[in-house]
C-alpha cells in the first residue's frame, strides 16, 4: 500500500469514526424521539414540516429512515430477485454516512461501481428558494449519484419540480418545460432532473462542493469562498449546471400531489421507490414515460410497515410508551383516511385530500410539537 493509500483510508476510518459518534448522541437524544415522530407523521401525510417552523435546518430524522430501508430489502429480498441486496444496503448505508459527514463524499464517489443500478449515493438536500411571503428559504429535494458510462450521473428527485413552477432566469434560459404537469388530472410530473458530469478529481471536487452546500454542513472558511454575494435561488442546483457537460429531463414519472408541506419525507421515499422499482411503460399524449413501483407493495403496505418498523426503532431508543402510543394512533388514522378516501370520485380526490391535509396538520401539530408526550423514559 502506497503512503498516499494509507493516509486516505486512515482519513476515511477517522470520518467514520466521527459519524459514529455524531449518530450515537443523535440517536440517544429527545431530539431524534420527536424528530423521527414528525417525520413518520408527516410520512402518513398527517403533518406538514414542523422542524421548518423550530428553524431546523439539516433534517437528521429523515436520513435515519434509512436504516428502515435496509431493513425492508431484508424483510422482501423476495421482491428484488435480480438486485444485488447486498449492495444496496451498503449503498444507503454509504448514503447515511456522507449525509451526516459530506467529507466522506470523495472517498464514496470514487468507491461506486460503474453502470450498477445497485451502487449510488442518496443525499437529501435543502435548494435556495424564495417562500411565497418573499422570505427567503430552502426547498428539500433528493441527489442520486451513480457512475454512468464512465461519468457521474448526477439525478436530482423534486416531487415539486420548483423550477418548473417557479423558474428562475436559468430555468426560463435552459428552457425547462413550460407545462408542469404531464397529465393534469391525475397530477403526473417529471420529477428527475439529471446532470453528466466528467469524472474527474476536480469534477469530484465540485460534487462534493454543491452537495456540502446542500447539506448545509459549509465552515466559515468555505462559506466565505464558494457563496459570494447576495442570494442566489436554487443553490447548488447551478453548481451542478456548471461542471455538467450535458443536463435533460429524464422521462420518468411521478404522482405531484403535496397533500401537505412535507418535501423532504416525499422525496426521499421516491426516491427510493424509483431506485428499487420495476419500471412500467406509460403512454400519455402520444409521449412515452416510465412508473418506478416495488413488485406486490402497495404505496399504503409500504408507509404502514415503515411506521411499524420506525415504532421498533424508537421503542429501541428508549422511547416512552406514550410516543409510541401517539404513532400507532397515527397509523390507524392513516388506514382510516386511506378508506375513505376509497368513496371519493376521482376528480375530486385531490381537493379532497388538500382539506383533509389542512384539517390533519392542526391536529397533529397540537400533538407533537407542543406535545410533552414525546419523550425517552429516562434521558441518556
């Protein structure tokens, strides 16, 4: 092994070294309790974000759904006959570890495996936006990373297609599509945004860059060199642009229907459906588009075994019983809406479900936010 060999990989054990520490205080905290609460509600489509109201920025509680992932390939390696389950799980595992610690990015960037559907990196991360109050504020979308043909495959996964609604000089420059759904009536969108870019030390430099910045995780020296002037909407999506030799549209699909303001829990659940699905054609206005669905798991199977998995997890961490209690009523108000819904013509459905959205939120707010309910018995 060369010395350059050996620094790296005691650079890499040292980072891991300090991801584990960082998850273990997290995990063991009243914060991961009613974090993880928020984002299991939110998940049912309860809830919108009430972590954006307490000005928390860096979501940890959605990256630790992860691990649920991994345990759902155990649990249905069944439905995935030609994956490699393996490799996935060290992919979201890897995918856990840069979200924590970005620094780890090069070493994981350089680690994927060229043309595997199985090897990617799976960041969430928070783009510049201007709130519709005028503030400013981040929107959170989700990065899959894969090795292409020799070149990083940059994806960018928005359920919202921000750029689309409301584009900025670039996208009107670029010329992103004009309209934002493919099919109206049942709301269907594009929600893959894909970046070429040459791998390359300095183009692995300039990934881990924007996504540093996307995760929020930029030191002063480097805030101070990479964010100069005022602020620039959609940040770092224009990094991507930047170092990419070829960006487009893909042509898969997805259902847009933000029951509530919950972007960074719907996105990364899509994107994970679209890494493990099978892809079905679809034909919509003469156009060819492709559905990522896991093979016999529904969309409700697959957010109610979640919540029963993520209520293992924080009975795990020491979580009260009345934490638990108060996920296990959220799941049962989920099943009941779920058939309810069932009654509802279909060109109403969506209204319907933005009232029933509104109406929800208020009354799950009330009980975790301002909840002293949400609690571990004894705190570590």
């Amino acid at each position: 092994m060369s010395i350059y060999d050996l620094f790296r990989e005691r650079k890499q054990a040292k980072l891991l070294r300090l991801v584990t520490r960082k998850r273990q205080r997290y995990l063991n905290s009243e914060e991961y309790v009613k974090n993880m609460c928020s984002t299991i509600i939110q998940n049912l489509n309860l809830m919108g974000n009430p972590i954006q109201e307490k000005m928390k920025k860096v979501p940890n509680a959605v990256i630790e759904l992860m691990p649920i992932y991994q345990q759902m390939l155990d649990l249905h390696s069944d439905k995935f006959p030609d994956r490699n389950i393996p490799l996935l799980k060290e992919s979201f595992q890897k995918s856990l570890y840069s979200s924590v610690e970005t620094k780890l990015l090069p070493f994981y960037l350089n680690d994927l495996k060229e043309d595997h559907p199985d090897s990617f990196l799976l960041l969430p991360i928070n783009v510049c936006m201007k709130l519709q109050n005028g503030e400013d504020g981040y929107h959170g979308m989700d990065v899959i990373i894969r090795k292409v043909r020799g070149d990083f495959e940059v994806a960018t996964y928005d359920k919202a297609q921000i750029r689309i609604i409301s584009p900025d000089s670039q996208s009107i420059q670029k010329k992103l599509r004009a309209a934002v759904y493919i099919d109206d009536q049942k709301k269907q969108i594009t929600p893959i945004y894909i970046y070429k870019i040459k791998n390359s030390p300095q183009k692995v430099k300039a990934i881990t860059q924007a996504l540093r910045i996307g995760r929020l995780h930029l030191n002063w020296f480097e805030r101070n060199e990479l964010i100069k002037g005022p602020f620039e909407e959609y940040r770092p999506l224009h990094l991507f642009s930047r170092c990419a030799k070829k960006e487009y549209y893909s042509n898969d699909l997805a259902t847009s229907q933000y029951v509530q303001d919950n972007c960074m829990v719907n996105n990364l659940n899509g994107a994970m459906k679209y890494i493990l699905g099978v892809k079905k054609q679809v034909k919509i206005k003469n156009q060819i588009f492709y559905k990522s669905s896991i093979p016999n798991l529904s969309n409700g199977d697959f957010k109610k075994e979640l919540t029963e998995l993520a209520i293992v997890h924080l009975k795990n961490s020491g979580a009260s019983g009345k934490t638990l209690k108060i996920l296990q009523q959220a799941l049962v108000t989920y099943l009941d809406e779920k058939g309810k819904r069932t009654e509802v013509p279909q060109q109403e459905k969506i209204s319907y479900k933005l009232k029933k959205g509104k109406e929800t939120h208020r009354a799950w707010l009330q009980k975790t936010l301002r909840s002293q309910d949400l609690k571990i018995k004894q705190p570590r």
